[in-house]
C-alpha cells in the first residue's frame, strides 16, 4: 500500500464502516463473551453452583469449559459472517504485503492461544482457580515469557489478521474493540486471581 491509500483510509474510515444488525450483534458477542465468564466463574466461586451440577469442581470446570468454548466458535462465526458483509477497501485487499502481514498476524496469534491453552492445560485456561484447582507455580515458559496475557491478545491478533485478509478496515475496528474487551476483563480477573492465591498462601502458612 502506498502512504498516500493509508492516508485516505484513515481520513475515510467511517465510509467503509457500515452499522448493521449483523455488524452490532458481532460486536454484542464479543461484548458477551468475558462478562459472561467473569459473571459465571466469580459465581461459582461464591456459590459453587457449578461444581454441585457436574458433581465435582473439576468436571464443573470442563463444563464451563466448554461453554466458554462453544461460545467462541459462534462469536467468531458471527464475526466473519458480519465481516464478509462489510465494505472492501481495495487496496488492502489487493496488497500482497497486507496479505503477507494478515498471514503472520494470525499465524502468531493461534501461536499465543494454543501454546497458552497448552502450557496452562484446560483448568489452568477456563479459569480453575475460580473452582479452587489452583496450579503449584505461576507458568513461565512460552509464551508467557514474552507476552503477559498471550490467550488474549493472541486471540486479537486472530481477529486483526481475518480483517487485513478480507481487506475489511471495520474488521481493524472490531480487533479495536476486542482489545478493548480483554484489556477491562483483566481489571476484573487479574486483581481477583490474585487474591486467590494470595488466599491459598496464606492459609497454607496458618496450617
């Protein structure tokens, strides 16, 4: 892309933006998806609502595992079915160094996710420590060790990619707006996280 096609998107931006039903209720998923687990994991932790459907904490939390899951695979259907809707900006779809570029970022970002869910296992990844599977130590190796909150932001690179591939600049917008989403998440889990651990080590000195 020549600097000139990148200024005029920028000044234009909003032409290739179009607000539908189907481009809202994407942008509703996305929204849903972490108030959603944040919600239902802080409740099991006061309740253990789940632990007493599945029978156990760890089979409750497999099943929120799954939902977690399953509501990802829909926010990312409904996302490229939105996206594919949107209006093309040809440049960037034309660019084969956009093309290059949408390739590495996705690339990357599946990196972070899966290597994340690997070193973490499932409990570690769909929030066990809510259920009390807590791990012995925090996880250090890649990708933590170059990236603090590789699932999240692996997963934005995922959505940025899939727009840069599309050429759909309202795609770059929405990889805005997932941003957004995990970085409040984190003003709510992080703290919390925490404080369960902290909880943990605590009690282990009193015993």
């Amino acid at each position: 892309m020549k600097i000139e096609e990148i200024q005029y998107l920028a000044n234009n931006v909003s032409d290739y933006i179009v607000w539908t039903d189907e481009f809202k209720f994407a942008l509703a998923s996305i929204a849903f998806n972490p108030i959603f687990w944040n919600i239902v994991a802080r409740t099991e932790y006061n309740t253990h609502f789940l632990t007493k459907i599945a029978g156990s904490a760890k089979r409750g939390c497999y099943l929120l595992a799954f939902t977690i899951f399953s509501l990802g695979i829909f926010r990312d259907h409904v996302y490229q079915k939105a996206l594919l809707n949107q209006p093309v900006y040809q440049p960037l779809l034309d660019s084969i160094y956009v093309k290059a570029l949408a390739v590495g970022t996705f690339v990357f970002g599946n990196i972070l996710v899966l290597s994340s869910m690997y070193a973490l296992g499932i409990t570690g990844t769909y929030l066990g420590d809510y259920f009390g599977i807590l791990m012995d130590d925090r996880v250090t190796g890649f990708p933590f060790n170059i990236n603090d909150n590789p699932m999240y932001n692996g997963s934005t690179l995922c959505f940025l990619g899939t727009a840069l591939w599309y050429g759909r600049p309202s795609g770059i917008l929405v990889s805005g707006f997932v941003f957004i989403m995990y970085k409040i998440a984190l003003l709510f889990e992080e703290p919390f996280t925490a404080q369960i651990y902290a909880n943990r080590d605590k009690q282990k000195k009193n015993e």
